[in-house]
C-alpha cells in the first residue's frame, strides 16, 4: 500500500442486493478492498477485482453502471461523487465482511481463523439464507479464501457453485496451467470474464 493510500476504514460492509426482483446467483469476493469496497461501502465497488466483475455484470444485463464510474473507480471518489451501481438478478458479499488489517494502513489476506469463525460463518449463512429467499441458486466466488469459505455452505443447500480465481494479476498467472507461463495476462482477463458472463447468463 503506497504512502498516499487512504486510511482503512476496517467498517463491515453489507452485502448488496437489487432493490427488487428475483435473484439468480450470489457472487462473494474475499474482502473488501482498501481502495474499493473500505472506502465505498458497497461490494467491490472501486476495487481491482470488482473492475473485471461489474464490467461483466454490465455485460450480461445484470447491472447498470454510469460510463463516469470507469474513469474514476476509486472506492472514496465513487462515493464522493454519489456514483453507485444498480443490481439486477445478482447479490454481491465477500467471505470476510471487513477490510482485512492490523494497523489501519496495510491490507492483509483474512486468516482462516477469522473466516471460519462462528460469527463469520453464521453471517454468511445468513446471506445465502435471504439469497435464497429469493430464488437464488448459484454461488460464484473468487479466489481461494472465498472458495474454501462459502462453496461448503451453498453446497450443502444444493446450490451449483463456480470457483474462479481471483482476477488479480496475481491470482490469474497462478491458477493458469505452467502458471501462465506463455501466456498474455490479457487473454487470461478475457477469459475469466467470459466465463463469470456465461454464469451470469445461465439461468
């Protein structure tokens, strides 16, 4: 995290749901983001990993965002600004509900211990409890955290589930076959999108 980076602000955030309507899956990152989701208060909204996923939301008709959100998309100007999306058959949460820290300045992956913890567990239970309320089905996570944490939990409410990897330069280039030695990031980040606009288009 770079000198510049806002102060994190380490406050849960909820999960996002449309204002209305039918749900047809509930996609959960690992935790929100320092400059995304900390700073904006809605799920992966402003973070790396939530560019690639509203982009394919957008996609396939399952959200509505404002062409200025891409060129800020920073968690703190979206909410300054009062640019937020609108949700359409798609829930949004993470594994983790906070902003992962020890200090209030540097991010870190949550640890096991947290994940798997009581409260955390009967939260996220409590999500997928109202997503299915409402018709939802699927579960989609990104990244191992979140894949370890709630596939488990909708699979043993029956739900289909898809695991991707985290769409971080990182997370792409490791689950890659050779770990994406010979291969341009590019494709690797058009390929992940198609497949989470596939899901999302799956009824």
């Amino acid at each position: 995290m770079s000198e510049t980076a806002p102060r994190l602000r380490g406050f849960p955030v909820a999960p996002f749901f449309p204002k209305e309507g039918r749900l047809h899956a509930m996609v959960f990152g690992e935790a929100p983001g320092p400059r995304g989701a900390d700073q904006s208060g809605v799920p992966f909204w402003g973070d790396g990993a939530g560019l690639p996923l509203y982009r394919a939301l957008v996609r396939a008709g399952r959200a509505n965002v404002a062409e200025e959100a891409w060129k800020v998309w920073d968690g703190a100007l979206l909410r300054d600004a009062g640019i937020w999306p609108v949700l359409r058959g798609v829930a949004l949460s993470n594994a983790y509900p906070s902003c992962p820290t020890d200090d209030g300045m540097r991010f870190r992956t949550p640890k096991r211990k947290e994940l798997q913890s009581a409260e955390n567990v009967t939260r996220l239970n409590l999500e997928l409890e109202r997503a299915s309320g409402l018709g939802a089905r699927m579960a989609i996570t990104f990244g191992r955290c979140a894949e370890q944490t709630v596939l488990p939990l909708a699979k043993s409410r029956g739900w289909s589930v898809l695991a991707l990897p985290h769409p971080s330069s990182q997370g792409l280039l490791m689950s890659a076959p050779s770990k994406g030695k010979g291969l341009k990031l590019a494709d690797l980040r058009a390929a992940w999108q198609k497949r989470l606009e596939e899901a999302l288009l799956t009824e």
